[in-house]
C-alpha cells in the first residue's frame, strides 16, 4: 500500500528572507511541491510612487543587501530611457566595473560559503572552514576584493550611494582605483584556482527542463545592457519584456512568481543560464579555463551552477582589471538632463538572474509608477517544477535526509533564497 507523507518546512532559517517548503508525496510519487515565501510585503514599488526620480537609486538599493548595485543599475537605466539621456563611455565603463565588484563579492560568497559545504556534507561554512581554510580563506578575500571596489566607486560596500540618475554624484579618482590592481591581479589567479576546485567536485546526475533566459550582448558579456534571449532561440526586446513575461499571484506566497505569457510556463534565469547563452563572450582567462576543466554549455544540471559562478568570477576580475588600468577621470561626474512626461524600462542581469525595473515619470520628476521584477520571483516556480523532479531520485525513509537533500537543490538556484541555510526544521504527517 502506498504510503501518504506530507514534509513541511516550518522556515527556511537564515535566508534573506523568510520562506518554508511544503512536499506532498503520495509513495513515491510528487502530488505537490510549494516553495512557500510568507514575508510580509515591503511595498518598494508602492512607496517610490509621489518622490523625486533621483532618490530612487538610493531607495532601491535598500531592496537587497547582497545585490544593491542591480537595483541601482537597473533603476538609473530605466530612468534614463524614459529621459532620453543618453551616457557618456566613461559612466558606462565605470558602471560595469561597479557591476564586476557586485559579482564578485556575491559569487565569491556564495561559491565558497553556501554552496560549496553540501559537496563535503558540512552544515555551514565554518565546518567546511575547518576541512579546507586554504580554499575558505580564498574565497573570503577574493569577497573582500569584490567590495573594496564598490567601496571606492560606489561610496560603501553595501546599499553604495555614489550611483545617479545620468552618472555618478563623484568621479573616483585615478589613485583610487588604481590601488586595486594589485589585488585583482591576485583575484583573477585566485578565481581560476577556484574555478578548477569546484570543477573536481562529485555533481549529481540531474538534467532539468529549463527554458534559459538572459540578456545578451552584441559585443560584450551581459551584465548592464542587451537584448532578452532565450534557449529556444528567441530574441526579446528589453521594451517588450512585459508582453512575454508576467508575474503571478499564488496562494502559498507573498512573492510573485513571473511565468511565460505564451503557454504560462516557467523559465530559468541565472549564471548558469548567462554562461550558457553568452559563452563566446566571456573573458580570454574564463573561456580557457572552460575548457581545461572541460565544461560544456549549454549545461542544463543546477549543481553546476557553482562552476559557471566561478567563470564569472574570473570574467569579472578580468574584465574588471581592464577598466580599472585604464580608467581616466571625467568632468562632470553627471549629465544635466530636464525632467518629462514618460516612461522608461530597463534589464540588467544581477548576479542570480535578470532583473528588470519600469518606470513612468511626471513632468516635475516625481515617479508616478514603479514595476520591479527581481530574479527570485522569475526562478520561484522553476524551482517548485525541478523539485518535483528532484525528490523522486532523493527519497528516503528519513525525512532529515531528504530536507537536506532538497536543500542542497535550491542553494544552487539564487543567492537571496540560499543564504548560509543548511538545514531545515520539519513538520513530518505521515499517514
């Protein structure tokens, strides 16, 4: 006879955020998988509306700790579009190096502290600390790189205020940043080794179904500018995004989740989705190392995520590298613009994903409509889908050994949801 259980993860501790995870198995077979997140809402969207456009850099940066620079970014692009201003190649130059500090200090932590435990069943970063502190060390210094930058450019490592509408409120000067090329000089050998360790790790043998999604490029690595492309081919105007994608209420979320509009299916956004799309266009040093750890894209197997997090980090210390020996002061930090009725939209791609922000302005510069779509919300249901695929390979008599299992799945998806957790409380009914 069949066996009825029903797991339900009271809270997903020590995540940005506050969710739990509810399986429903009938035997073996998935009835019902909810990735539930029960945060209250925090209305960002709600409260922008009525205030001066240029205080939306600052208050969006407040969205996410780790990820402030795609808020900002994402913001001031939109900003701009609705506008019409069009930036000089120095703010644009040094929005990517602003971008490459963001990067680094999200995947150097994420590599090394949240994912990187499940491979050596360790229950946080500090066991594994203890196993491997050459490796630890290493990533919490190629971290510290990664925000020393955004020290320097963006005012302080976290929630920078340095970012405006039509540039930057200060030009760095040339010292200043020059005084990083020591040190991510040593980060791009650092982020290869790493790079090369992950590789060597055992990964399960999982392959999802995943429509791939990100921004791309006509000549450089997504990160502030491109069209949306998917795996299936299609290319997206960043303008038509929302006649592609919409987002959704569900009953066991607080959180939208964005699906298809044609046929309402989920997709997948994030490094590994990026690596995968835009692998030609990645840095000398990362495309090299791809190959000697023989990486093939497009990858389709989540737990892999945490090689293509670390040829990004190689990409953005490489890249990085560049703009910051060439970088030259300008004048003035910022460009004048007049204020119209309009609206304007943008897509950046965050560390875990595309972001995507719209705004509509008044003639007077106050911002009478916010739309913010984060990377979480986009990957939520793909989520709840690959676990529903994920459990029947994982399931045991032991409920403590499948909630660290399904843990160990979603710490590969995104940052904001794997937040140093590694373990769930559980509710077990069986029947």
């Amino acid at each position: 006879m069949a066996t009825e259980r029903t797991i339900r993860v009271e809270a997903l501790t020590r995540v940005e955020g506050e969710g739990g995870l509810h399986v429903k198995l009938d035997g073996n077979r998935v009835d019902d998988v909810k990735l539930s997140i029960y945060e209250p809402p925090r209305f960002f969207e709600g409260f922008l509306r009525g205030r001066p456009l240029e205080e939306v850099p600052d208050i969006t940066a407040r969205i996410c700790g780790i990820c402030p620079v795609a808020y900002q970014m994402t913001a001031v692009h939109a900003l701009e579009n609705a506008l019409g201003i069009m930036i000089p190649e120095e703010v644009r130059r040094l929005r990517r190096l602003l971008y490459c500090g963001e990067w680094i200090e999200s995947h150097g932590l994420h590599v090394h502290l949240l994912q990187a435990p499940d491979f050596f069943g360790c229950v946080s970063g500090i066991e594994l600390a203890q196993r491997f502190p050459q490796e630890v060390s290493r990533g919490l210094r190629l971290k510290k790189h990664g925000n020393q930058l955004l020290e320097v450019l963006g005012g302080r490592a976290i929630h920078p205020v340095n970012v405006a509408v039509g540039g930057f409120h200060r030009a760095p000067s040339k010292n200043d940043l020059q005084r990083l090329i020591p040190d991510f000089q040593w980060g791009l050998e650092a982020a290869i080794e790493t790079t090369k360790w992950v590789a060597s790790l055992e990964y399960p043998d999982f392959l999802c179904d995943w429509e791939m999604i990100s921004l791309k490029h006509p000549s450089e690595y997504p990160m502030n500018e491109g069209r949306i492309v998917s795996s299936s081919g299609k290319q997206i105007e960043v303008s038509a995004y929302e006649t592609e994608f919409a987002e959704h209420h569900v009953a066991h979320s607080t959180a939208l989740q964005s699906l298809r509009t044609d046929g309402q299916s989920s997709y997948y956004v994030g490094p590994l989705a990026r690596v995968s799309l835009a692998f030609d266009q990645l840095s000398p040093a990362a495309r090299r190392t791809a190959e000697a750890i023989r990486f093939e894209v497009p990858c389709f197997n989540p737990f892999r995520a945490i090689i293509a997090r670390g040829l990004e980090l190689i990409h953005a210390f490489e890249e990085g590298l560049e703009l910051l020996k060439t970088y030259e002061p300008w004048v003035p930090a910022k460009k004048h613009y007049d204020y119209r009725e309009e609206e304007g939209c943008a897509a950046t791609e965050a560390p875990r994903g595309l972001i995507y922000h719209r705004y509509k302005v008044s003639a007077d510069g106050k911002v009478e409509f916010a739309k913010i779509v984060p990377p979480t919300s986009q990957n939520q249901r793909q989520i709840e889908k690959d676990l529903a695929q994920w459990i029947p390979k994982v399931i045991t008599t032991n409920d403590q050994q499948m909630s660290d299992d399904c843990e160990r799945l979603i710490r590969t998806y995104d940052p904001c949801i794997s937040c140093s957790t590694h373990f769930l409380r559980l509710k077990v009914e069986r029947r």
